[in-house]
C-alpha cells in the first residue's frame, strides 16, 4: 500500500506532504507534463530525510500547474531508488509518447520475475508497455482504459494513475478520494476542514480525530520481510554517484569512494575550531569532502549532528543505476 496525491500544488501544504511521508515512508516520486516542451517530468528516489522531499517539492510545484505525488510503502519488492514511483510505460525518445504510472495498493496482477523488483515495475513493464507500443492513441479509448482497470482491479482494490503527453492528461483508475480540490489515491491521511494558506511555513495543523494509521499495522514491513527475504536497502539518488564518476569533473570516483562517514565527522570537527587561513587551507586540501558535505546539505542532512552524516554515507554506499526502458536491466553504479 502507497498514497499517490494528485492535484493543483498550490493546494498541496508542506504539511499534507509530511503526514504522507510518515505514513509512506519507503520512497517518494513526482509527475508532470511540462506544458512548453510536452515532455512529462519525473522525480523519484528514497531517502529517509524529509527535508529532501520537501526541497524537491518546492523546486518543481512552481512549474507545473497539475502533478501527482507518490509515497511508497513497500509490499513487493525491495526498498531502493528503482522502485520508487512513477515507472515508466513508454519514452517519447524511443517510442514517440511518454507515458508514466503510478500505483496505489498491495498487489498488482503481473509475474514476478525477481524479488528484486515490484510488482508495479513489472505491470508497467510486461503488460501495459506491450500494450501501448505505437499504439499510444489507446488512452484516448475509454474501453481499453476500463479493461486496465478491470485487471489492475483483479487481485484486489487498486488505484492507478496515469500520465501521459498524447491526452496530456492525467487518469484515474480505480476509487479515488476528492478533498480540498485534491485527489486521493486512499483517505487516510484526508484532514478536516484546514486552511492550508501559506503553506509552505512552518506551522502545525491539528488533523481530524478518526484519521486511522493503519498502513504499517496492516502490512507489517517485518512481517513481509520474514516471509520474503527481502531487505531494506537505502540507497540515495544515482546522479550523486553519477557527478563524481564523469571523468570531467575534478572530483574523481576514487576520492568519492574513500570517502566514509569518519571523514566528514572529523572534518566537521576539525574546523568548528581553526583560524580562517587555516580553514581556507583544509578546504583547498579536502575538495572531496567539501563537495560531499556540500551534496549532503542540498540533500536535507545536517552536517553538524554525526548521525545524519553517517545516514548520507549509508545511502549513497551501493547505489545501483539502471534504464528504465530495459526491464531487466540492473547493474552497480561504475561497473
């Protein structure tokens, strides 16, 4: 189970985010059309920080005027950048349309061909991209849309949202919840008669008193792992690892790679009590660090408390990239 928001982002608060993220917090993704270029945006990694969520939030509601929101729980599949949503069906680059998915429920009806991967990776990948190969004028045919959401209903309820730049539109199958001019993929979190203005200050809003925290309880994240061997892998997003890999930048992936949480306490250490000439000097020294320093701060961490640090060191450790246009395709970041 997952909630997807979807709607106007001046309508979503800073607070309906968090409330999502703390009940979801096994992954995080947006959508858009990006009206100039009719391209569709897409944002999704996870992270254990809501401050990230909330930084990426800020920097792509001012430009779009409609977008969905995912926040994951895991049910299938492990927990990493990939299967975080939205997934891609179609790539305008190689198939002339760009069509993303995401999806709200604990179980959609594709095989599962790796533990590794969920069950919506697969759903996009094996039964919806097939479908849609040059045939992208489908989603215009309110039958074929009704028999998706026919099967995706198979197994049990779900919700699926679609976005696509040939109806340049976003589309909702399954029961969704209306609220505040929001859609909501479950009502969990849905609060009661709030003014959200202003809302990305900082103020605690009081929610309605029957709001149900069900998710963890009702699809116990050890209990799955017990019963599927799955484990828990934080990872952080591919283009940190990415930036210090490119052979053009001066930080090259052996310093990045020696680079451990040790490092960045004791440099944080060492100049909370050096001279300016001397911190100048340890900086122009320690690029590496300084830069790792730099990306943990942009991430959400803060650098002045040790446990945060050792948090953005574990998630950046093992990143994997992969392409979303290749189901199967998986391999470790530098291999």
């Amino acid at each position: 189970m997952c909630l997807i928001i979807q709607g106007n982002p001046k309508s979503i608060s800073k607070e309906i985010i968090k409330k999502a993220f703390k009940q979801n917090p096994d992954g995080f993704g947006l959508m858009y059309l990006d009206n100039k270029t009719n391209r569709i945006i897409t944002k999704k990694f996870f992270t254990k920080k809501i401050n990230k969520i909330l930084k990426v939030c800020k920097e792509h509601f001012k430009k779009c005027d409609e977008i969905g929101l995912h926040f994951r729980i895991s049910t299938v599949g492990i927990t990493n950048n990939q299967n975080c949503h939205p997934f891609q069906i179609l790539n305008q680059d190689n198939d002339k349309a760009d069509c993303y998915l995401m999806h709200n429920s604990p179980r959609l009806p594709a095989p599962i061909l790796s533990d590794k991967f969920s069950d919506t990776y697969y759903f996009s990948k094996n039964i919806l991209r097939p479908m849609l190969i040059g045939k992208i004028q489908l989603l215009n045919n309110n039958e074929f849309v009704e028999t998706i959401e026919t099967i995706a209903q198979s197994e049990c309820d779900s919700r699926i949202l679609l976005l696509d730049n040939y109806t340049k539109s976003f589309q909702f199958l399954g029961k969704w919840h209306n609220h505040n001019g929001l859609k909501y993929s479950n009502n969990l979190i849905i609060p009661s008669n709030i003014n959200y203005s202003n809302h990305w200050s900082s103020y605690e809003k009081p929610y309605a008193s029957d709001v149900k925290i069900s998710y963890r309880n009702e699809f116990d994240q050890t209990a799955l792992n017990s019963k599927t061997g799955h484990e828990i892998k934080s990872q952080a997003e591919t283009e940190i690892k990415n930036y210090f890999e490119d052979e053009n930048n001066i930080y090259q992936a052996k310093d990045y790679n020696s680079i451990n949480a040790d490092d960045l306490i004791g440099f944080m250490d060492l100049i909370t009590a050096v001279s300016e000439t001397k911190l100048e000097n340890e900086i122009k020294e320690n690029p590496e660090i300084v830069a790792q320093l730099i990306l943990a701060t942009q991430s959400g961490y803060d650098i002045n408390d040790s446990t945060d640090l050792q948090l953005f060191c574990d998630e950046t450790n093992n990143l994997t990239t992969f392409s979303d246009l290749k189901p199967y395709a998986m391999r470790k970041a530098g291999k």
